[in-house]
C-alpha cells in the first residue's frame, strides 16, 4: 500500500496504541543500531518527538502495557511510559546488558547477558513490579515468546525459551510455581523465534472434543518451522509438526488477519500460518524478501502488516486468503494452445491458434474490400455520401474485447506466435504472425548438433484445416533462431510437408517430428529441414512425442502410447512395445526409463510401465521372415506395457509435468485441466502410508457418501476400474465432518483424529502448501 526510504537500515519495526480502547495504532516505532524513530499514523506518517520513548538507544520491543501505559525495553533498561508522560525506569545491574525480551499487555520477561531470566508484572494500580527471585538459565538465551494475555485473566501463564543448546523450555510464570520449568523440547537446529499464538480449528481438537488451543511456533536456523501444540493446563508440548520454509533462519511474528491471530514467518521468502474455514493453512506471500513485521491497523487498513526490507518501511495489505496460488492475467489475441519456457532467461514462446478468424492483414485487405463494394454499390447521387460512410467506416476502429472479432467461417484459421516476460513486464515482447490459415500446434527448443551454440524454435503448423472430417491441404514447420537474451526469434526458413505437425521434440542433436501418423527424424539445413529416417507405423495421428536417452515415446490419438527405439547404425526408429489398451490421449510425461503418465480426452489419468524382462534392442523385419510366433498379436508388437495405475478425474487433462511446488519438496505429478482446475498426484515413500490411506479412503466413502448420493468408487472408475490411486481429496473431508464421526474412522485406524488430521497435513505439505 505505500513505500517510504528510512534514513539509514533499520533492524526493527512495531506498532503501539495508545490505549486499550483505541481500535487503531498510534505509532510505528522503528529501530535502528543506535537510534529509535517513532512515527505517529494518522492522515500521514510522520517523526514525532514527545511519544517519551528514549531516541538515543536501539529498541530491543515496545509493546501497550495495562490500560494506557507504554513499555519500551532496551539493551540498559526498561521505560515505563504513563498516559500523563511520566517515566519510571529500571536499570540492569551493572555492567550487564539485556539481550532478549519478551512483551504482553501485563507481563515482561527480560533475559541478561548470560542466561538470567527477570520476570516483571503489572500490579492493579499500574505498576511493573519485578518478581524477587530470578531465572539462571543452564546456557544462553537465543529467544523467548509469551502469549497474548487471555481474556478475563491477570496473566499468560507460560513463558517459551529458546537457548544455545538447541533446546525450546517452557516455563511457568503462575504465583504458585512462578519461573519453574515444565516442558522441554529438543530440536534438531538452534532456534531462531519463538511465536505463542491461540488458533481455533479442527485440527486443534483435544481428545474431549473442545476446538481451539495454544500452539507454540519455532523457527529454526536452519530455515524450518516447527508447531507444536502448548498444553493450556500442564504446558506439555506435543504433536510436533515440521515443514521447511526457505534457506534463511525464520522470525516469527504475530499478527490479526480475519480477526484471528496468525504467524508471519520470514524466511528466504515470506509465509502466513492462519486458519481459514476451520482448517490451518500456510501460505507463501507474492511478494520480495522481507527482514522484519509487525501487525498494523489504521481507519485504511484495519488488518494490515508493516514491515522493513533493507532500507524501506513498507505497509502492506493481504489479500484472497485462502487462495493457493498467485496468478497474474495477460491477455492474448487468440487462443493459447502451447508454450515453452526458456530455462535460461524464464521467457515464455506460446503460439496462440484462432478457428473461425482473419488474421490482422486480412481483416484490413477485407475492410478496404467491403468500403470499395459500397461506394461501387451506390448510384450516381449517392457517390458522395458512400464515400463519405466508407472514409468513416475505414477510419472506425472497434475493439474487439468488447465487441467481437468478425467470423471467417469454417476451414479459416489465423495464428500467431509471441514471446512473453512472465516474471517482469507482462506485455509481449515480440509478436509473429503467421499467414491465414497456417494453424500452429506445436512448438519445441532445439538444439542442433551441427550449430551447438545456437538455439531455435520450431513451430509446426497445418494448412487449410478441416476438422471434421479431418482433412488439410498439407503443414510446414517453421525454424526460427533466438536471440541470445531469449526476447526476439528471427525466421530462418520453412519446410513444407504433406500433413499436420503435431508434435515437435529434440533428439540428440536433431528433431523428431510428427506429421500426421508418421514419425520422421530431421536435422538443420541451409535452406530447409532435411529428413533423415521415418517409421510409418502409428496408425492414426501423433499427438505427443517425447523421448529419453535413445528410446521415444510416441502417443497416438486414440491407441494410446508406443515405445520406439532409434537404431543408430541402420538409422530406423523400431518400435519395440505398446499398450494392450485403446486410449485417446491427449498428453503424456515420462517419469523413469520404463513409466510414463498419460491423460485421455474422458478424463482419465494412467501410468503405464514396461515389464522389467522387456527387450528394446529388436530389429526391423522388412522380409518377413521373422518367426511367426515372435510377431504381436494383431500386428502390434510383440512386447506390452503393463498399466500400474488408473484413476478417473473427471474433467480433460491438457498438460503433465513432473515438478516440485515447494523448496526441498519431492516430486510430484502436477496436471491442469480443460475446466480450470490445477491438481497433483503425490507419490507414496512407503507401504504403510498407502495402506493408512487406503483404509482412511475406504472409511470416508461408507461414513461420508457425496452429497448427490453417487458411488465414488464408481465414479473414478468410469472408464477403468481405479487401481494404486488414493483421492486426496476425499481423505482431506475428514477434517470436515463431524467430531463423532472422526473419532469412529481414527478408532477403526487405530489412531485419534488428531494424528489423522497430522498424517493428512504431513502428505500435504511434503508437496505442495
């Protein structure tokens, strides 16, 4: 929301009120290595001198203390601020420092150089009264946290310290055991922040059922976030759970969102832990790298963070919790069918193909065409007039967002290829256009063996396409080069062949490319692509060719995926091993040497793998002479793929990638869909996690049917009946079901529903939030 310099790097921001009934925060209180600016928020930000906070010093917190007094903590002392700008002071004793602090409305706990802890509470009267006995830690403070003071109550009851020998101690500050230890925790990195926050959700369910509890957060150094739930009784710690946020040491700090308290965790980027419809969600934020936060309410931002980076105070507003990805709209003349990303400059190529429409020149040519058949069509008297209506319509330019591109009938096709800067400016940075009725469908980087330190873009186009029946008039792949900087492609030359190029794919040191069934190999000429081998045995039309090593995957339109095998010596591509079933695919990803995942038109997601006996070192039998019993059945080949996996998601899948979503994550299999949707099939590390969820899976479906009352098992298995895939997303209802409920499935599992909720949370955040 707004951005402002500071004049030097601060190493720390809060924001106080005044007093207990103000809805709003009075001040920003920023400190730097060895001065404190305090800036009081009101129409403008702006320094003021007389808040009675000590300038001269760096801050260590400042926090409202009771009803309207303020408590700043320094490295020599703490100031007690009144409402009437009276100041009491506690100096440390001699030439002791203090180190590490933690603030509440009514408590403060200061730690001094060497580990001794000095408890302060607030007395009726307003006083901060130091408790007579002190704290002497086993070995140095690194941080402390305390809880936001419950309502109805004198005092948060626990205090959190995280020490040198890579330990977190809770301890108690009750009268009656005040500063005795009652939990400990070992971690595996020294801790960097404590965080003591109240979350409501299911997954905070106690064994009586109750909702809610309080949950301490550890951010280590090693860039791990630790939560772990803080008995409210005993101040026992338990149900640790781990995720790994960034390379930097995690600050913690607190803040309001949705007028619940939720955990800013800073690391090499920045993340929210809130809960959102009575689930707990950790979420990264879409924004630069920040050092420190705090919450901020003013009468603009009620539910707002500040925050510095370097040396800039920044008040930032958050918007669409809840919403897992972060997603920028760049808006495009026709309809995107494909894009490659440059790995080196993270540019995007996407050719975007239009049925039914003129290309840019056409519609021109057409425009003058029409204003010269209305001049012609008028009579004598009317000639100046139908000049004048056909200047005017020349002249007239409409935009086409808001009133549609003009139709050019069926078999018309225009197309275009644009390079893009997804991360910077999203405006394109080069737009190509292809000539009327060349539809571009594939595109694919190359490198050529014969030019190694250039890289070039191919695109594949149809001519005069008729989609049904299908028919054309004959394809050309376009080779263009790009630039060194990946912003601009530069046109070399263009092969004409006789069908669609539908799929492009680079292949030691040359390019395999489909033209309608057939597979052929190219390499770089001066003057166009030159052909080297082709395999004329995919029956109707290739939709995807990728390829590993020296084998190649081609996908069939609808008899679903074959293995090839390039054979150097006799230069033939041999396919060496097919599917047994029809599948109408639409796109396929190679997960080892053996398996590839591949996606049907009717929504169906299969993972298919080559037998470990299986022989790819065949040979062509162009005489026939062959055995006959070493022939496939129905002239297939004589080697089948084994289907290991099936599911049926429902809606057509239109892209496959093996990725990881988040640092340090495993891979997963990340799809999106015709309708939108964006989904992830997780692999399994062990037995026992599949069987856990098998069983989960198989409770939720009788305790849990769809509301419509379809058969889910039914359902995903439309077309094949569903094998070694578990639904993630009916296991993830069991956190919203009721209680009753849970506790019937966990007990059929052996668990309680809070280590099933753990198990769930546990497989969510390995792969993705």
């Amino acid at each position: 929301m707004a951005v402002s310099e500071l004049p030097g790097n601060p190493n720390a921001v809060w924001t106080v009120r005044k007093s207990m009934e103000d809805e709003f925060d009075a001040y920003i209180v920023v400190s730097f290595v060895n001065a404190t600016l305090v800036l009081s928020i009101g129409e403008t930000v702006e320094e003021v001198t007389d808040s009675g906070f000590l300038g001269t010093t760096p801050t260590l917190s400042c926090n409202l203390i009771g009803d309207d007094a303020l408590i700043q903590v320094y490295p020599d002392g703490i100031r007690h601020i009144r409402s009437d700008k009276r100041v009491n002071e506690w100096k440390t004793p001699g030439k002791r420092s203090i180190s590490k602090c933690a603030v509440n409305q009514r408590q403060v706990v200061i730690s001094l150089t060497g580990g001794e802890l000095v408890y302060f509470e607030m007395d009726p009267t307003g006083q901060l009264n130091e408790y007579t006995e002190r704290k002497e830690m086993s070995s140095d403070v690194i941080c402390m946290a305390l809880a936001n003071v419950p309502p109805g109550e004198q005092r948060s009851r626990f205090l959190a310290v995280g020490l040198v020998d890579n330990t977190v101690r809770v301890i108690s500050l009750d009268p009656n055991d005040c500063l005795q230890p009652l939990s400990m925790q070992a971690l595996p990195a020294s801790p960097q922040s404590l965080c003591i926050i109240e979350l409501s959700s299911s997954e905070a369910q106690t064994d009586s059922g109750s909702m809610g509890g309080l949950y301490l957060n550890i951010g280590l150094q090693n860039g791990v976030l630790l939560r772990t739930l803080l008995d409210s009784v005993t101040g026992d710690l338990s149900d640790t759970r781990t995720r790994y946020l960034g390379s930097k040491p995690i600050k913690l700090f607190r803040v309001r969102m949705q007028n619940m308290e939720s955990v800013l965790a800073m690391s090499s980027r920045t993340w929210l832990c809130y809960t959102y419809q009575n689930r707990f969600n950790l979420t990264p934020l879409s924004y630069e790298t920040l050092d420190y936060s705090s919450g901020f309410a003013s009468e603009q931002c009620p539910e707002g963070i500040v925050a510095i980076a370097a040396n800039t105070l920044r008040i930032l507003a958050l918007e669409k919790l809840g919403a897992v990805f972060n997603q920028v709209a760049v808006p495009l003349q026709f309809t995107p069918r494909k894009f490659i990303v440059h790995e080196d400059t993270r540019k995007l190529i996407l050719i975007e193909t239009e049925h039914n429409s003129y290309t840019d020149l056409l519609k021109s040519e057409r425009k003058q065409q029409m204003a010269e058949e209305m001049v012609e069509a008028a009579g004598e008297e009317e000639q100046e007039l139908a000049a004048e209506m056909a200047a005017a319509f020349l002249n007239e330019d409409l935009p086409e967002a808001a009133f549609g591109s003009s139709k050019a009938g069926s078999g018309m096709w225009s197309s275009l290829i644009r390079v893009v800067d997804p991360v910077g400016d999203p405006t394109s940075l080069q737009v190509v256009q292809l000539e009327q009725n060349d539809a571009a469908f594939s595109i694919a980087f190359v490198r050529f063996s014969c030019r190694p330190n250039e890289q070039f873009v191919l695109v594949g186009t149809g001519k005069d396409l008729q989609l049904s029946p299908r028919s054309c008039s004959g394809g050309s792949i376009h080779t263009y080069r790009l630039s060194d900087d990946g912003t601009r492609v530069e046109f070399i030359h263009k092969t004409e062949v006789d069908d669609i190029v539908g799929s492009i794919c680079g292949f030691q040191g040359k390019v395999l490319i489909s033209v309608g069934r057939l597979v052929r190999l190219y390499d770089l000429g001066k003057k166009k692509l030159l052909r080297k081998c082709e395999n004329k045995h995919i029956p109707n039309f290739v939709v995807s060719i990728s390829a590993m090593g020296h084998r190649v995957l081609v996908a069939d339109i609808q008899e679903s995926v074959f293995f090839l095998r390039y054979d150097k010596t006799n230069n033939q591509l041999i396919i060496f091993a097919d599917d047994t079933m029809p599948r109408w695919v639409t796109v396929t990803c190679i997960l080892d040497w053996n398996t590839v995942a591949c996606a049907d038109k009717f929504g169906n997601v299969s993972v298919v793998r080559l037998p470990a006996d299986v022989n790819d070192e065949v040979e062509e039998d162009p005489s026939g002479s062959r055995a006959l019993w070493d022939r496939g059945y129905l002239n297939g080949a004589s080697q089948k793929a084994v289907t290991i996996a099936t599911f049926h998601v429902g809606e057509t899948i239109l892209s496959f990638q093996k990725a990881q979503l988040i640092p340090g994550g495993s891979d997963c299999l990340v799809y999106t869909t015709l309708s939108g949707t964006i989904g992830i099939l997780a692999p399994f590390s062990s037995h026992e996690d599949h069987d856990f969820f098998q069983h989960l899976e198989m409770h939720i479906r009788s305790e849990h049917p769809p509301l419509c009352g379809r058969d889910h098992l039914a359902f995903r298995s439309y077309y094949f009946p569903v094998k070694n895939i578990i639904d993630g997303d009916l296991c993830e209802q069991f956190n919203s079901i009721e209680p009753s409920k849970q506790k019937s499935i966990a007990t059929e599992l052996d668990r309680t529903a809070s280590e099933v909720a753990k198990k769930l949370e546990d497989i969510r955040t390995r792969f993705a939030f």
